[in-house]
C-alpha cells in the first residue's frame, strides 16, 4: 500500500472523531443568543484565542484570549495565508488556547474575501492538524455573498448551531483534496451521505483518472482551493491586474513584449469568456492600421506566444481553430462579479431593516470600485469601427459605483449622520461631477438640516456643472425636488 492510499485509510477512519475539529458557525447576527447558545455545545470555547476586531464580539466567554485582525495578518493587502496561519499558530500556542474562534468579519474589509474564503477552509485543516485544537470559523449571514456563502458552506468538516455538532457531507479531509483521485473523492462523499455506497464508487481508475481532454471547461474538484495551486484574482476596475496565489502580481512588461497589447489580448479574451474570438477579430482588434492580412497574423501569433510566456502557461491560452480562448485556472476571482453582488446585497439589507449590515457592504463596494473599468488600456483599441467593447460596460459600472456611493449617503442621512452622509455624495460628485443622484441626495441632506441657502447653492453647482460641460438636463427632475424641498422650509 502506497503512502496516498494510507493516508486516505486513516482519513476515512479519523473523519470526523478527531477531538479537534474544522467548524463553521453561519449566525444571523441580529439573533446573538444563537452564536452563544451553538458555542455553549463547545466545551474548549472556553479559554478560546478570539480574533476579532469587534469589542462586543462573545465579551462572555470564560478564560478567553484576544487578537485583532491586524496582530492576526487579516487586514494586510495582500493577505498572505499562510502568515496567518503561522500567526494564529504561534499565539495559540503561547495562549494555551483551547480553540481559536474567528470572526469572518475579516473580509468584508478586504476586496477578495470570496477569493480568501475559497482558501481559508484548508487553512483551518492545517491549522487543526498542527496545533489540535478546533478552529471555529464565524460568519455573520448578512455581510455575505453568494460566493463567500458556497465557499463558507464548503470548507469546515462540521457545522455547529444550538441543537449540536453537524457533520458537513460535502466536506473532504486533506489526504483527499491533494493526489486522490476524483472516483476516491465522489466515493468518499457518497460513502458518508450513504454508508451502503462506501467502497463502491472509489476504486482507482489508473492513471488515465483526471486526464480529460479538456474540450469543454469542467471543473474537476468536489473542494475549495487549499493553498498549493495557481489561482488568480483578477482586478479590472483601474488598471487591469492579475494577483497570484502568493499575492504578487503578473507582469506585463516581459522581454520581447508589447505590454499595451498584451494586456488589450487579455482583456478581450476576458470579456469573451468561453465562446473565445476568431484570429481575424483579434488582429482587426491590435493592428486596425495595418494593411497586410499576413503581417497581422504574423503579430498576432507572436502577441499570443507573449501573452502566454506573461500568465506562465500556454494552456491558459487555448486554440481551437480558427478560435483563441483564455481558460483562467478554476476558482479564479474577478472583482466585477463580486461587486455586482456586495450591491444586490446590500439592497435587500437596507429593504429588510439592515441599515448598518448594508453601509459595511456598501462600503466594500466601494473599496472594490478602484477606478473606471480598463482605465489603462489604449482607447484606440477600442474606441472604433471595429466593435465597442469597453465603454457600455465602463458606464454601467461606473453609474453602479455612483449608486453605491448614494445609497450609503441617505442610509447615513437617515440616522442622521450628514457628515458623513455629504462626504459619500461628494466623492460622487468627485468621480462625476454632473451626477444628478448625488447632487439630488446632497440637497435632501441639507433639506434635513433646515438649510435652504445650501439647498439652492447645490443646485446651482449641478447647472454650474452641466454649463462647464456644455450639457442640457434630461429631466426636470432636480428643479422640482430643489422646489419641493425649498417650499417644505418656507
């Protein structure tokens, strides 16, 4: 028997029976009786290592240490995982601590947290491996998105709630996430959803077992990522950037390169996902100036050569045809889908009563919103005959991050926080100086505040604005809402 298969043999008879434990709490934060009624099924909760950042978080808990996020490395950008775990290590350690209970809270202030949830469930296996004591991982249900929940969902071994201690079903111990194969890890799955199935679906298939051709994209996983392999985070908003698995970033500028253009090819490729483009549109796209079909195809190969030496692997770049198609590695995150859902969550909490849980998403999306979409790619890559594939995605975003920023200001202007409530509008006007919706939410504050004359001097920079800029209103819409509020003071 190899060293993999004795591991895996130990794994299906350790799983779930170790004394320490990879937990996850998922707690409507509105219901605190539900975090301490679940960790009151813990006996080593207390004298637990707490991180957190917040001063009421489980104030209760006997004999229990603290360490903020930044002492614990979750606040550092890029967080780096793997000082984390030694961080936690070494005060759990010194602490003698029992368990280590985290606040998930961590990442509503960093722009990737879908990304470090992905890896913060083999983080907490390496965690109780080394020090065995269980990781308690706590996340509050309202600061999460879709993508923070599936990752949340899939990386502990056991939930915990106040009726007791779950096993997680969809969970695979470390000796099964690296070198078994995926009929080892569909049959352990199947094995513990239905003990009939154990043995049945898990004999190895040889070395042909995860060898798919790769005609279509398949993810091939039943686990979250765990540390060792690639994954990217790219980040489009401002200047378009690709974060590795370390934290560094992917240069452009390499010997032999056009970085403009190698970038523009990546972008393009992006935004085409997996339909891909023709070599045609491609060398139509980078060389429009060029007369000669052969010259351009020559360019285009020799972009593409580059673009793959750039991201470190040619099969990142595929061909099939006539057909180029980038295949990021699975699991790589993308600030645009994480935006669009921190704002869709941040309005229903605002409907349902959540003012503060929506001011913190609000507040990472506007952190995510680094800039305009693409801003350092040539615009004569795409402002042309050819196709328009930036600006109507570059607006939409932009009117999006706008929002975000006038939301937050009359959740604020509502509790009565002008201050802070001004500041939001004007970093919209800012980005934007003839925003109507700012300039509108920036009249109802100093409506709030009984003051007229900065209810007529707000209107008046918006056609201020509009005049500098040579544009007309749409709509009538301020001037009615300046004379509603204004005769409101009267």
């Amino acid at each position: 028997m190899d060293d993999r298969s004795e591991q895996i043999d130990t794994a299906e008879n350790n799983a779930g029976q170790s004394c320490a434990l990879n937990i996850s709490v998922i707690y409507d934060d509105a219901d605190g009786g539900f975090l301490t009624d679940a960790l009151a099924q813990i006996t080593a909760a207390s004298g637990a290592l707490v991180v957190t950042n917040a001063a009421q978080f489980l104030t209760d808990l006997q004999g229990q240490a603290r360490m903020d996020f930044t002492q614990a490395g979750l606040d550092h950008v890029p967080i780096k995982l793997a000082d984390v775990s030694s961080r936690l290590q070494d005060a759990a350690k010194r602490q003698a601590a029992r368990c280590i209970i985290v606040d998930m809270r961590w990442g509503a202030g960093t722009v990737a947290a879908a990304a470090n949830f992905e890896r913060w469930g083999g983080l907490c296996d390496k965690l109780v491996a080394d020090t065995q004591v269980s990781v308690i991982s706590v996340y509050a249900r309202s600061l999460m998105i879709e993508d923070q929940l599936m990752a949340a969902v899939r990386g502990h071994s056991h939930f915990l709630a106040p009726s007791g201690l779950y096993e997680n079903p969809f969970w695979l111990p470390p000796a099964y996430q690296n070198g078994a194969t995926i009929s080892q890890q569909i049959g352990f799955v199947l094995g513990r959803l239905v003990p009939d199935y154990a043995g049945i679906v898990d004999q190895d298939d040889g070395e042909a077992s995860g060898a798919n051709p790769q005609w279509i994209t398949v993810p091939r996983r039943l686990r979250p990522r765990v540390g060792r392999d690639d994954i990217w985070k790219i980040r489009c908003f401002g200047r378009l950037r690709i974060y590795l698995s370390d934290g560094s970033q992917i240069k452009w500028d390499i010997p032999g390169s056009a970085p403009k253009k190698t970038k523009t090819l990546f972008a393009y490729l992006l935004q085409r996902g997996e339909k891909g483009a023709p070599t045609d549109l491609l060398a139509e796209l980078l060389w429009y100036d060029e007369p000669d079909e052969i010259k351009k195809r020559k360019r285009l190969h020799h972009a593409i050569t580059m673009l793959r030496k750039t991201l470190g692997r040619s099969d990142y770049v595929r061909r099939n045809g006539d057909y180029y198609t980038l295949v990021p590695p699975d699991g790589t995150w993308i600030d645009l889908a994480t935006f669009e859902q921190l704002c869709n969550r941040s309005k229903v909490l605002a409907k349902t009563g959540k003012p503060d849980e929506a001011i913190t998403l609000l507040d990472a999306a506007d952190r995510l919103y680094s800039g305009e979409l693409f801003e350092d790619l040539p615009s004569a890559y795409f402002e042309n005959e050819i196709e328009n594939w930036v600006l109507p995605k570059r607006t939409w975003f932009k009117d999006m991050a706008l929002k975000v920023l006038r939301d937050k200001a009359a959740i604020l202007r509502q509790q009565g926080q002008f201050r802070d409530a001004l500041q939001s509008c004007q970093k919209a006007l800012r980005m934007d100086p003839v925003c109507a919706i700012a300039h509108a939410e920036a009249m109802r504050i100093f409506h709030a505040q009984k003051r007229a004359d900065a209810v007529l001097r707000q209107y008046r920079q918006f056609l201020t604005a509009m005049d500098a800029m040579e544009l007309v209103p749409e709509t009538d819409d301020l001037e009615v809402l300046k004379s509603k509020l204004m005769n409101s003071l009267s």
